[in-house]
C-alpha cells in the first residue's frame, strides 16, 4: 500500500583499507566495518576494500569484500594482520602529489565510493583529511572518515588506540615470563635480561613491560622510554644496584631510547675486542655496553613482529574496541559526518568502563601522543601508579583463536578482485 | 586387632632438582613428583627440593616443599621456568670432581635421603648415574632417578622431551602469526622475515616452525638447521626464488646452523659498510648476507627466553607429559628401580596416544638426538610428511594459565630451608 520514498539515498558504495603497521586487532576493526554496513543494505550498496590500503585504491586494485564467504569474513575477528593487505605509502601534501590525490577521487567516483573507511595511524587520517578536502572541491563528496589503528598508542584525542592493549599484553606478559625464566638461573647463568620492543618515538609499549611486575622490586627492574633521555653511568648503575641485590636485573628496552643529544641508542653502535664498531639494535648495544662494563653474562630478545601479531595473546578489550571503533566509523558515516575518526573515551577505570566518541580528524592527523612525564617514576626507570591505572585496563582479558592441530585457524580471504574501470595508473 | 607389621620399610626421604635450562613445564613434573610423594607418605617422608638444583644440594641448601601453600604446589602445573630454582652446573667425571660427589652423598645421608629425582638433560641423567653408582659404594643407597626435561628435544631413546612441545608450539604459533604480518605489507615493506629459535646442535625447535604451514608454499619457506650444512648461494637462490613468487619470504633459522666445515653462522659475523666485522647471532648475519647481495628490506626477531618460558601458549599434551614423568619417576624409585628415566612411547600417531615407559639412565646420559635425515626435505629447507607427523601431536591442545588483571598467575612459592646440619661447603 505504502508509496516507495522517493527522497531515500541511493545507495553508494563503500571503501575500506588498511594502513602502515598491522596489529593483532586491525582485521577485528574491519569486520565492524563490514558488519555494520551490512546492517545498513539501504544506504550502502558495495563494500570494497583496497588491496594492500591505499595502493589498491591508487591502482584500482579494489576488493568485492561481498563475495568473500562468510565464515572466512567472521574469523577476522581473531585473525591478526592486514587480511586485505596494508601499506607503508604515505602520500605527501596535496602540491606535490596532487595527481595521486585526484586519482583517488577518480577511483572514488568510477566506483561511486561515497564512503571511505580508513584504517591507520596519524599520516593515515591526515591522507583522509586531505582527501574529504579535494573531493569536496572536484564534486565527488565523499565522507572520510578515519578508524584508529596503531600499535604505538601515540594518537591523541582517544583514551588509546586499538592494536596498542594487545601488543601491551604480550610484553607484560613475555616480560613476566622471561622474568621467572632468569630468576630460576640467575645464580650459575644469565645475570642480564634485556627485551627490546617497538617504539620509535613514544614509549607506551616499553611501559607495558611494567605491568609484569605487581610490587616494587618485582621484574623489570629497568624500562628505558624514548621519553627519558638515556644515561650510560646512571643506567650501569642501575643494573650493577639490581643484579647485587636481586641477582639479577631484567630490563625493557623500547627501540626509541635515546640520549640527550638524541642520539638512539640502535644507531650508536658498540665496539668489539678488535676496536670494530659493532651495528645492531638497542638490545645488542645495551648488552655490550654492561658486557664491557660490568661483566655480566646477558640474554636479550627482539620480539620485532611477534609483538604486534600475536592475536593468540589478543586483550579482550583491545579486539571489542577494535571492532567498535570499526562499526561507529560506518554510523558516523551515515550520520553525515565527514572527516572524523571514532575514538575511545574512558568513563573509568576501576572498574575499566569506555564509550566511543569521535573527535575531527584535522585534530589527529600529525600529532603524536607521549607517554607523560608523570607516569614514569621520578628516577625514569618504571612507571607509576598512575600509568598502571591507565594501562592496566587495556591488558584485560583474553579472547584465544580457536585452535587446530596446534595451531590458531586464521582467516584466509579469497579477496576476490572488482572489475577495473579505468586506466592503469602507475604509482 | 591387626599388629604392625614390623617388616615394612622406613619412610626414607626425598630431593627433587632441576637441571639446566628451565622450560615452561618443568614445574608440571615437580608437581608429578610432589603429588606421587605425598600418595606415598608410608614410603617416603619429607620431600626436599634443591634450591638453585645441584649447586643447593651441593651447599646443603634445601628447600622443605612440605611446608609450602598447597595452592601455590598446585599453581606449578601452570608456572614456567624452575620454581626451586635451576642451575647450569655440570659435574665433571667422578675422578676430577670426587669430592662433589661425595659431599652430596653425605648431604643424602645428613637428611636421610633415599630418593634422588634429577629433571634435566643429558648432562643430569650422567650425574644421576654417578650418584647413583658412588651411593652404592659408600654405603648409602639412593634411589636416583632421572626425569627427562629439555626445550631441545634432543635425549634420546624417549618419544620427545616434556619441554619441547611447548617451544614447539611457540614457535609454530609465532612463525604462522609473524608471517601474516609479513605477507600483509610486503608490497611496500618487509620482503624477508627471520625468527631465530633455539637449538644449538639439533634442529628440533627449528623444524616446529613448519608446523606453521599447512600446505605447500605456506611460509616458512626456509628452515635452517644444524643437521644440513648452510650453503650460502643456495640459500641467496631460495630466498630471492621465494620473494619472486610469493613475494616475501619467511625464515625459521636454528641458532645452531653452521657451514660444511661446521663453523656457526653465528660465529662468521658480517662486514659493514666499513669492512668491519660485525659480530651478532644467525639472524642478523642472515639479513646481512640478504641485504648485501639482494638489497631486501629485512626484519628479524629472537625469541630467546621468551619461547622457553611462553607458559601462556603451552601445549596440553606437553604439560601432561611432563607431569607424568614426574610422578612416574616416583612410582619406578618405589618399585626398587635404580639410574632408571621415566620416558613417553608413543602408541600411535593419529590419533596420538602415548604411554610411559623407562630406560636406563645409563644409555641416555651424554648421548644426543639428532633430526634424522628423512625429516628434513630433499633440498634441506622444510619439513618432510613424516616429520610432520612426528612433530604435530607434541603441540596438541592449549591449557591456558589463569589470568588476573591482564597477565598469568604463577606460582610464587616461599621455598623455607631445611636446617642446615652440615659444615659448609664451597662450591
């Protein structure tokens, strides 16, 4: 009897990508994606998704995320990395790389994309700045709107970022275990333990570690943030007070330590016996500057990857906001916003309780968050009350893979190819 | 009505020590033997660990496990790395270090110990032996019983060693998780990935990264171990052969994997850009060699500690194995078996069913289990069927530690000392 509404939208299609680092979380963000734009068949048509993030989009290399099969799309939720392939592709101001920019809106509108969906860091959110920008301008309208995603946790305007509680719960959690590993042997074999951890230029990860310990004296006994700038004779002093009371001393490294000069540690380099300079990481020269100084036998671990991977370690938390930050994006969308990005805001933290909200992503994009100075303790080497009371919450629970033969059964997408309908475009 | 019977046995009492280095079920056989121990209360009395193992047997330092919270005795079942406290402390033969071996003798016979349980390698299976035979000698029988224990899956004459298939299961875990990683960003990141793993003379650990893939051409797509002689221009061929096809490639290298005359890659060290010589693990030697003559971008990770202690991701089988030959060492010590290890025999592979069974100490001690040759395939860089085989059912099942606030709960035991009723003894 009803009349069709001839005001309804036309559908448009959407598109998603993933950008820069992946986390054991990412894909948990895209299936809030891809759940809530089924939710809303209405409004939007095609979910697409850019093959390796914003190259995909760039060579129109688009995936018809609709003819996946179902169960594959559901295991995102526990599957870690870009199951639709990211990038490492900043795009630089809109002068010098204009015809990239143009090309994307050309993407955009030979596949009516009226939504884009991207997945990322700060560079990331200032490409959908830009991009909501010129499609504006060139007659594409486009609703950008940016999901946060980074291991770092350096994003500001959200309490924290999705990726970060998981990485954060693998070190506390390796960091707990190597702990006892060292303690058990300390007296006939490794004095020193040193975990190195990502980082470059915020500390949050390194400050993870020190969630392994519950009371003072526990392991670590050393956290060195890129924050603080690193001291040879105060840091050897340290270690030699830590191994003679304790027996041993365990130690988290953040890539990003740095002296005063600025200098990082990982560029430094030691020497050997022959007087050779010896590259390597902050580990390695950590361990050879106590080696040379002190003469304790060390250990030390790079997790590199297996830090921001590990989904079988995953925080509850971290996979809920995830997917959480990827369903608002699609509301926000439909709610007619444009160049915003859904974010995490704390309501408390004991007990831990979170809402999203949504803040502009001209107010993200570029801007790094540092861990403050009042969550490390006054000597620079752990964190405080206050930092654990932030951080605790964001390790919470445990969301396992469901396993087979020994392993996790990970997601496997066909990521079946939408058909070109523009030129090739060399990036 | 019924009298005592005169005829049986004193209670006599027992040292449980760990041995070298800890993994992350070593606890889970103390726990095997503290429990069988306390079935058998009319057989045997006080059961003592040594702190630090043999070095706390040694100085007459022993731990009253007796008087520990029977909670925390309980919570070893899921506690990594050695809760006693481990040492690498090798007894030498018994004409070198005779008087070791007779201190340790008086302490046995101080404390009135009829029952020695020694959890470790092939090292403390031979110091069991020694015991064993030198107790005979002067006068103070010891049962002494060896309890297999090592990451390296290297004793022979057992199924596998309680220990291994938990790294086993880490490392396959880690390599499947890292790899997505890597196949997610390659396009514009990453093209070469190496996890170096444990293992110093056998590739065990090594070949569990294949468990990663399921099907060929599923990274890893190189495993190195110490049992194939490293060829560098054919392992240059592979791995550009790989990032050709599949664009990146994953390696699982063993931190034992030496060249045709048997030198260590990890001793070969690099040149850098100066011609100096660069000194570092397989790893890093690796991704210089890859850097150099095909201009990758590489990562690389070392798990070191973190993948014998990573309790978090246990294998089920491996924590019950372990527990089995704990209390299986008990039940052999009082069924009057003497210099005997409680071993796995498996019943069959699919389904996996195994039983415990016993050898003699003396055909274990100082003998080593290599991957034989039929386990590795054809060009030496993976993994056969038969391997996998082997190798599947040792990582079967997750048996998760409980979780408060975001990390493990592990046993913290007090670990009060027995009184002392000996001179001391420098070690």
């Amino acid at each position: 009897m009803a009349s069709r509404k001839s005001s309804k939208p036309r559908p448009r299609n959407a598109l998603y990508a993933q950008s820069g680092g992946v986390t054991a979380v990412i894909n948990a963000s895209a299936l809030g994606v891809i759940e809530a734009c089924r939710r809303h068949r209405d409004r939007i048509g095609h979910l697409y998704a850019g093959r390796d993030g914003i190259v995909g989009a760039l060579t129109e290399d688009l995936i018809d995320i609709g003819r996946e099969d179902p169960a594959a799309i559901r295991a995102l939720r526990h599957t870690p990395a870009g199951s639709f392939g990211s990038a490492r592709y900043k795009l630089k101001d809109l002068e010098r790389d204009r015809a990239k920019y143009e090309r994307l809106i050309e993407v955009f509108r030979a596949h009516d994309i009226g939504y884009f969906f991207y997945n990322g860091g700060n560079d990331s959110m200032d490409t959908a700045l830009k991009l909501s920008q010129l499609g504006e301008q060139l007659g594409h309208s486009v609703a950008c709107i940016g999901i946060p995603k980074t291991v770092d946790n350096d994003l500001p305007l959200t309490d924290c970022c999705p990726g970060f509680g998981s990485v954060a719960k693998y070190v506390a959690v390796s960091t707990l275990e190597a702990s006892l590993d060292v303690a058990s042997m300390a007296r006939t074999s490794t004095k020193v333990f040193i975990l190195e951890v990502m980082g470059r230029h915020a500390g949050w990860i390194a400050a993870a570690g020190g969630l392994a310990g519950r009371k003072a004296g526990d392991p670590p006994h050393i956290i060195l943030f890129p924050e603080i700038a690193f001291d040879r004779e105060r840091f050897l002093a340290r270690v030699r007070e830590t191994v003679e009371q304790r027996g041993f001393c365990v130690i988290v490294a953040s890539e990003g330590a740095r002296d005063a000069d600025g200098q990082f540690l990982s560029d430094m380099g030691t020497r050997d016996a022959f007087g050779h300079v010896q590259l390597g990481g902050v580990a390695p020269t950590l361990a050879a500057m106590i080696k040379d100084a002190l003469g304790y036998k060390y250990h030390w671990a790079l997790a590199d990857y297996l830090q921001r991977s590990a989904r079988h370690i995953a925080s509850r938390v971290d996979v809920e906001q995830a997917y959480a930050v990827g369903r608002a994006a699609v509301e926000l969308a439909l709610a007619g916003k444009n160049a915003v990005m859904p974010v995490i805001v704390r309501k408390s933290s004991k007990p831990y309780r979170w809402k999203i909200g949504s803040v502009s992503i001209a107010a993200v994009a570029n801007r790094e968050k540092m861990v403050p100075r009042n969550y490390i303790t006054a000597d620079g080497f752990g964190i405080t009350a206050a930092c654990r009371r932030y951080l605790e919450p964001l390790i919470g629970g445990e969301d396992y893979p469901p396993f087979k033969s020994g392993i996790p059964v990970y997601a496997k997408l066909s990521n079946a190819r939408v058909r070109r309908k523009l030129q090739a475009f060399v990036i």
